[in-house]
C-alpha cells in the first residue's frame, strides 16, 4: 500500500464479518460497493487523507501558488486500476497519480501550477473498474482550478475500454477540456451502469474530490 491510499479494503472477508451478512450465500458486488459507501469515513480514513494532503501543500504551495487537494473514492465493489492522465495545466506534486485503490479506500494526490508559470492546475484522469453488471468500463474524472475564472470546475464520465487510449488526432482530449470548461463546481453522472459524482471548492487551494460507486448502493 503505498502513502497516497487511506483506509482498509473492503472486501467479502469484510462483510461476512458484519452481523447483517453472516450467513449469507452469497456477497455480490453491488453488496461491497454499498458498504463501501456506507464507511466512507470509517477509522478516520477520509481525515487522514486530507490531512496528508494538507501537510504535502504546505511544502509545495508558495504565497499565492495554485494547487489542488485531490481525494478519490472507490465504491465500486472491485478494485480501481490507473489507465492514464493529461495534465492541461500544472502538474503532480511528490505524490503520483494512485495507480491501484481497493474498494473502501480514498486515493490521494496533489496537482499544483509549475513554478513561476500560470497559475492553473488542471488534469484529467482515467481509472478503470467495474460497472455493476461485472464489465469493465473507463471512468473520468476532471478538475480545473484557476485564478483566471469566476469559479473552478469539475467534469466527469463512463466510457467503455480503450476510449480515451484513442489517437490524439480523434480529439477525444480536446472534447474533454471543451467540456471541463462550460462545467461547474459539482458534477455528476449516472451512466454505463456506474454513477460517478464529483466537486471542487472554489478558491485556490481547494479540495477536489470524486466518488466511484454503483448505481444500486446509493
């Protein structure tokens, strides 16, 4: 477990602990998932990781300097693997991108502005998991934190496998940034059988953060 994930992973073991799933046949997914949202904050885990990521922009945010605390839940039942990032603006600070979050865990990081260059920070990162019919799908997450606009933004959705793997000639990056930038300080989306939401502070130094769950544990 590296530095930048928080909390225990919450797994069949986990349940059949529980005195509402002892007995039970069968632990489905959608059962993990739903638990995992229940205990978003158990153990302290949601403090924790904010509390890490306060302590990394302190030595990485200068006077004035743009950054964002980024935190990822996995609610999805499954495990939630890395597929790839863009960073329009700004970029990783110490801490890289969590390349594997268990079901129940928060995966941390924090995006900041280069040094003495604009003052944005702005990525997009892509995770996959399972939807909650077992399939694989690509989730979305952006966020755009800058000093230039009336308000930060956030933007977020499912695609299948591979899409946003495309060539950079399909545009897919492009359409994301266009509609990072009409988005707003809280998006969400129910769609390819995951719901995934997600919202930003509006100051310089905000918080980001993203839930990935199923439909059915909400």
């Amino acid at each position: 477990m590296g530095s930048s994930i928080f909390g225990t992973p919450i797994t069949v073991a986990t349940l059949r602990a529980m005195p509402e799933y002892q007995g039970s046949n069968s632990i489905s997914q959608k059962d993990r998932a739903k638990v995992a949202l229940e205990k978003m904050n158990a153990e302290g885990k949601a403090m924790d990781a904010r509390n890490f990521l306060e302590k990394l922009q302190t030595r990485f945010a200068g006077s004035g300097d743009v950054s964002t605390m980024c935190m990822i839940y996995n609610a999805t039942g499954e495990t939630m693997t890395f597929v790839i990032a863009r960073d329009w603006k700004g970029r990783v600070c110490e801490s890289a991108y969590p390349m594997i979050v268990a079901n129940g865990q928060w995966g941390v990081f924090l995006h900041g502005q280069y040094y003495n260059q604009d003052k944005n920070s702005r990525a997009g990162i892509v995770y996959s998991a399972l939807n909650n019919q077992g399939n694989e799908k690509h989730w979305f997450m952006g966020f755009s934190n800058s000093t230039q606009g009336s308000y930060n933004q956030v933007y977020v959705e499912i695609r299948e496998p591979g899409h946003y793997e495309q060539p950079e000639s399909k545009g897919i990056w492009q359409a994301l940034d266009t509609k990072l930038s009409k988005g707003n300080l809280v998006h969400q989306e129910k769609e390819g059988g995951g719901f995934i939401c997600a919202s930003i502070g509006n100051t310089a130094e905000p918080v980001f953060e993203a839930i990935m769950t199923l439909p059915e544990a909400k």
